[in-house]
C-alpha cells in the first residue's frame, strides 16, 4: 500500500502558516538533490574500483556506525546491496562489481562481517572528500 500527497498551490497557501515545515521540507528537498548530484558524481569517476568505494562510504557517512566490537575497527555500510544493485548505482557491471570487491578485500580496503555488511577501513578516498566540498 502507498499513499500519495499532491503539494499543490492549496498546500502552498496552508504550509505558509508554519515556517518551520516548510523550511524542513526545503531543506530534505536541496539534501536529496545533493545526493542525487553526487551520485551522478560517481558515476562519472575513472575506475569501477574507486566509484565502488566512493559510494560505499558515501552510504557509511550517511548511515554506517564504527564496528569497534566487530571482526575488525572501521566504519559498517549498515544495508546489505547486491552486486547488481551496487553495479546499478555505480554505472558499471555486475561482474566487474565481484571483481572490484575482491581486489578492495584483498588490498585491506574492506571486509565482511559475519552477518555479511561491509566494513570500510581506513579513510575515504580523496576523490570522496573532493566530491563532498564541492556539495557543500
């Protein structure tokens, strides 16, 4: 089931009343636009390697949790995505994504917990932190 809201001018006229909200709404409107302009970022960057791990501490940043009682310190990507999700949202293939995830194990870069969430380790790519300024 769903439910869905038609923000009209009627909308318009009535929010006004409450300033608050309506800076609120503006406010969640220009973060998801930010979002969706980094990740068209992403996509745009050279290597399946570095855009596989730009997104995932860019979702760690926004949801991940320290894993300080887990297998290993670092920073949790606390929802479980499917390769072909992943490939999805990085503008790449889902082999190459298995690929890419293999050789970010195997450089230390990231792990698996037992429960399967990816850990990151260390610190986000600079391409990451470049990214995000410029949002800000």
């Amino acid at each position: 089931p769903a439910r869905v809201a038609v923000l009209d001018r009627r909308f318009a006229a009535v929010i006004g009343r409450w300033p608050d909200l309506v800076a609120a709404l503006f406010a969640r409107a220009i973060a998801r636009s930010r979002s969706l302009l980094l990740n068209l970022a992403i996509g745009q960057l050279v290597g399946v390697d570095i855009r596989l791990l730009v997104l995932l501490w860019h979702i760690a940043e926004r949801w991940g949790e320290h894993d300080e009682n887990g297998a290993a310190d670092g920073v949790v990507v606390p929802v479980h995505l499917t390769h072909q999700i992943v490939a999805s949202l990085i503008s790449a293939q889902r082999p190459t994504v298995t690929s890419a995830l293999a050789a970010l194990t195997e450089r230390g870069l990231i792990s698996r917990r037992p429960d399967g969430l990816i850990v990151l380790h260390g610190e986000p790519p600079t391409e990451f932190r470049h990214l995000r300024s410029a949002m800000t």
